[in-house]
C-alpha cells in the first residue's frame, strides 16, 4: 500500500504578489561536537543495567545483617561508626534532632542519618516493634538504606557511563567495575554516612550530563533548522536536569560537608560546558552570550536549590526546640568579623533569620571541630596512600580459638569486614589518571577533563590540611569517577568500531594490487581491536577473580587464621 501527501494549496494573496518568493533556507549540517546520541539499541542497555542491577543486589544484600546487633548491648557487634549514627538515627526518630546526652554537639548534617532511620523505621514496621532498643539491636534495619543506595549508584554508573561513552557495552563495563568494587561495597553494608554521599554525587553528575546534551541538542536543532547564532543564541529554554542536580548537590552536602568540594567543581564545570557549546554553535562571542544566556539564571538552579535542599533537611532541628545551639541567635549579637587573609573585616548578618544565624553559629562550630581534629587512629592515612590501598580500615574482626574441631577447620578462626577496594582495580587507577592527563592534553576530551576535575574535588582537596585525621574512606565519593576513567581507557584500548568491510571486484583482480590500501586499512583495524578485546577480556576476569578471592574480607566470611592472613597481602593491611 502507498501514500501521496498532498501539497498544501498556496496562500492565494501570495499567489496574487508579483514579487518572488523567498527561496527555502537548507538545512545547516550540525556540528559534530552539538550531535546528540541516538542509541539504535536501546533495549540492550536496559538489559545490561538489569543484569548489572541483580549482581549490585546480591552482592549488597546477601547476608547483610552480619554482623548482628544484640539486645543485651547495642554497642557491640556495630561496624566502626555505626556505633554512632544508628543511634542517632533513631534519635531522629524520636525527637527529630539528635538529642545523645553523650555527645549533643553532633558534626554531620542530618540526611544520611535520616535516611538510616527510614530504614530502621520500616524494619520495625515489619517486625511490628517501634521502640529504641529494638532500633538498635536490629542491624538488617539500619543498613537497609545504605544498601538500596549502593544499588542506586551502581545502576546509575551502569546508565551514565553509557551515555559518556555512547556504548552500551562500555556501560556495562562500567556498571560491572562499581559492583565488584570493595570499597563501595563494604560502605553499603554499613551504615554511615559515606556510601549516601557518594550516591548523591554521581546522580548530580549524572543530571549535569543531561543537562548538557539537553542544552546541545537544542542548539543543534536551532543549526538543523537555519538559525544563524553568530550574533549570539536565543534563550536556552528551562534547565530541569540542571536544578536537579542543582539539588542533588544540596542534599550531598546536607550528608556531609565533603560534598562541597564537588558542589564548587561541578557547578564551575557546567558553566564551562555551557560556553563550550555555545563555541561550538558558532556564535562569534561566545563568553558575551554566555554570560546572557547562562550564568545569569544559574544562581536559581545552582545556589538557591542546593541552599534549600541542604536547609530543609534541618526542619526536624528548626522545629524543634532542644537541638544543639538552636537558640544561639537569641543571646548572641548579629555583630562580628571574619578573617580574610590576616584582614579582619567587621560582618553584620541580622537580616539573617534567627535559626538560620544559629544554624551558621553551629555549622562553624563544627567546621573548626573537623579542621582541629589530629587525634591519632590506628586505622588513620592520609590521601597519598589511599590510591595504593596503603592503610584500609578494619571494620568488624572476631578472631576465635578452638582446642577440638572448629566451623572453619583449624584451631583458630577469623572473621573481618576490611575497608578495601578491589586491588587489582585500584592499582590500575594511577596509570589510568596519568595517561587520562595524556589524553586530554592531545584530545581536549571533555570526559578526561571531567573526571580530573573530580578528582580535585575528591583526593586534592584533602591536602590542604594532612594535620588532621582522615581515613581511606574519604575517597567514597570519587570512586565512580576513576571507575568512569578506568572504562574510558578501556573503550581507547578497544579502539573505534571497524569501518565497512572493503568490497572487491573479482572479476578484475588485475586492476589493483591485493590487498589494496583500503583492506590493508581494514585488518590493521581488525587486528588492533581483537587484541584490545583480548586485554579488555584479561583484565575483567582478573579483576572478577580478585574480587571473588576479597569477598570474604567484604563480607565478614569465617576463614582460618592462616587463610585470612593469605589474604594480607601488604603488611600495612593487619
């Protein structure tokens, strides 16, 4: 069957003018940097997400009340800091504010805690008891949530590296590398804070990506259609994924304040991006339309969102009237300095709402608790060793010693949740960011560009002060970025996809030389990408059997002394 679409009758007053018509504009051809992504396969990625989505839930949920609280004393049986926050979790759910007659001055913003205490809360529903001591003897109910957010990272890893990488494969790959990774895993069977504030970061990441190709598709549909940009674009139409992430952000700094450090750098970079586009549009001065069309508006979306985001999750402090400083506004005046590079400059912030200025009061406060904290930790590092896995942290260890037969075989037995990344991963991580540095000074790849400017925001940032304590855990929220390097060297040792396979006439052999230029072109191709696929596939399956051989160091598997010690493969792991 066929169809003719009729031409529309011309405009009689047209027909009737004697001047010609104005010819039709063609089409301009799109810049290739302004091309959007159309992926011909689109199933396949989902199907890869579910596959990466099932191993992500498995690998976080199995076992995941090991090791258990107990009744007779809540303290024990809790991994490292759980020791604080799932108490104050169900503080939260009492009060609405952390109220410990231990320790009120509390130096984490709330989020992470309330969404531990979502997790107890539910567990309790289920188990029809909502009082504290069962929140606090109940460990599958206070690490539920860090769960589910350790499988929303992976997944989001899994559709973010597809899109950077325009493959569904590569974003597989991707997903594959955040499941089987140590360091992620162990926080998202433990619930502080950490394994929250890496989730947040990567979805504004995510979002910010969007948001990009929302901004460059619409340009190139502007050039598809005839527009001339030189003079400048017209309005670049509403942001939802940049507010998006403008709230993500918010709410990773309202996790902890390391979030801030990434909340600078991503809101630096997607203003980058916006002139990099409207560049790459062809308007003549892009810094001018620019400043018009995008960094006026960005204030809504990238300051006063993440404000709000990050202050409302004070209300239960607000509304409450016991909170740590919650009245400090009322004796104190709204007169006082700071000091700015040795200058000390008078400041007045009465027009600031009162609980606002006791909420700045106690946010200083805590700052200055953190940037003076120096105590010593047997499980303490500092950021050069974090990348070589020089100091991981021990979570939970039980050691046993039995004089008849035992559960694991010998006379002495050992169980350990070791804060470890994946090592044949992680070792992979320097050589990856040095040649990343490489790739993006010959290439001027705006992926490479993005995943250093993270891993400012996420390893960088912690020199400024090696005075104080820190741990290996601090790299949480830069992991996904130096998975997503990881998996573009990867895609680069692969190689671009195989041109046309060359046809030839052989009816004609004579007429040129075999092979030819072309087909000497194509096997080159052919060659190099079976031999990237080959490393890719070694590399994979040793990362897979390290990641078998560290899973019950992750998980807290019994093992004899002598093969948990098997496992110790520096000194500076005991």
């Amino acid at each position: 069957m066929t169809a003719t679409i009729e031409a529309a009758p011309a405009d009689l007053d047209a027909a009737d003018d004697d001047g010609p018509a104005d010819p039709p504009q063609p089409s301009r051809p799109v810049p290739a940097a302004l091309a959007p992504w159309r992926d011909p396969h689109p199933w396949r990625g989902w199907l890869a997400t579910l596959v990466i989505a099932i191993l992500a839930g498995f690998t976080r949920f199995w076992a995941l009340g090991f090791p258990p609280g107990q009744n007779s004393d809540p303290v024990d049986f809790k991994n490292f800091d759980e020791v604080y926050y799932a108490p104050e979790a169900q503080e939260l759910l009492r009060y609405g504010y952390e109220d410990n007659r231990g320790y009120m001055f509390i130096v984490h913003p709330p989020l992470g805690k309330w969404l531990i205490a979502a997790s107890e809360w539910l567990q309790g529903a289920i188990d029809g008891k909502h009082d504290s001591m069962s929140y606090l003897s109940n460990s599958l109910g206070w690490r539920v949530a860090p769960a589910v957010f350790g499988c929303l990272g992976v997944i989001m890893m899994t559709r973010i590296a597809r899109r950077l990488m325009r493959s569904n494969l590569f974003g597989f790959v991707a997903g594959l590398l955040m499941a089987m990774e140590g360091l992620s895993l162990v926080l998202a069977r433990t619930a502080i804070l950490d394994i929250f504030l890496q989730t947040f970061v990567i979805a504004a990441f995510g979002a910010l990506v969007l948001d990009r190709e929302q901004l460059r598709g619409r340009l190139a549909r502007l050039i598809a259609e005839g527009a001339d940009l030189s003079a400048g674009a017209p309005s670049l139409g509403p942001r939802p994924w940049r507010l998006a992430a403008g709230v993500l952000l918010g709410l990773a700094c309202a996790v902890k304040w390391t979030g801030a450090s990434f909340f600078v750098a991503f809101v630096l970079m997607s203003l980058i991006w916006d002139r990099a586009a409207l560049k790459s549009a062809g308007v003549r001065r892009p810094t001018r339309a620019w400043f018009r069309r995008s960094v006026l508006f960005a204030p809504g979306s990238l300051l006063l969102a993440p404000v709000g985001a990050y202050l409302l999750t004070y209300l239960g402090w607000f509304v409450g009237e016991n909170g740590w400083n919650r009245h400090w506004a009322d004796t104190h005046s709204a007169s006082t300095h700071v000091n700015l590079l040795g200058i000390r400059i008078p400041l007045w912030w009465g027009w600031v709402p009162g609980p606002i200025r006791s909420l700045g009061a106690y946010t200083f406060d805590a700052y200055r608790f953190h940037e003076q904290l120096d105590s010593p930790h047997a499980y303490g590092s500092k950021p050069w060793s974090w990348l070589v896995l020089g100091r991981p942290v021990d979570f939970y260890y039980n050691g046993s010693h039995f004089n008849g037969s035992s559960p694991c075989g010998s006379s002495d037995c050992a169980r350990e949740v070791l804060l470890i990344g994946t090592p044949l991963m992680w070792w992979a991580f320097v050589p990856m960011l040095l040649w990343l540095a490489w790739h993006w000074a010959t290439t001027r790849d705006w992926r490479a560009a993005a995943v250093w400017v993270a891993f400012a925001a996420g390893w960088l940032v912690w020199f400024q002060d090696l005075s104080r304590t820190m741990f290996l855990f601090y790299m949480a929220p830069l992991v996904p970025f130096l998975i997503i390097g990881l998996t573009l060297a990867l895609g680069t040792m692969l190689g671009p996809a195989l041109p046309p396979v060359p046809v030839r006439d052989y009816d004609d052999l004579e007429a040129e030389p075999y092979p030819n230029e072309e087909e000497q072109r194509y096997e080159r191709a052919r060659r190099r990408r079976t031999w990237g696929l080959a490393a890719i596939s070694v590399y994979l399956a040793l990362v897979i059997v390290d990641f078998a051989w560290m899973w019950p160091l992750f998980t807290g598997g019994l093992r004899s002394y002598e093969e948990w010690h098997l496992h110790m493969w520096l000194p500076s792991w005991v």
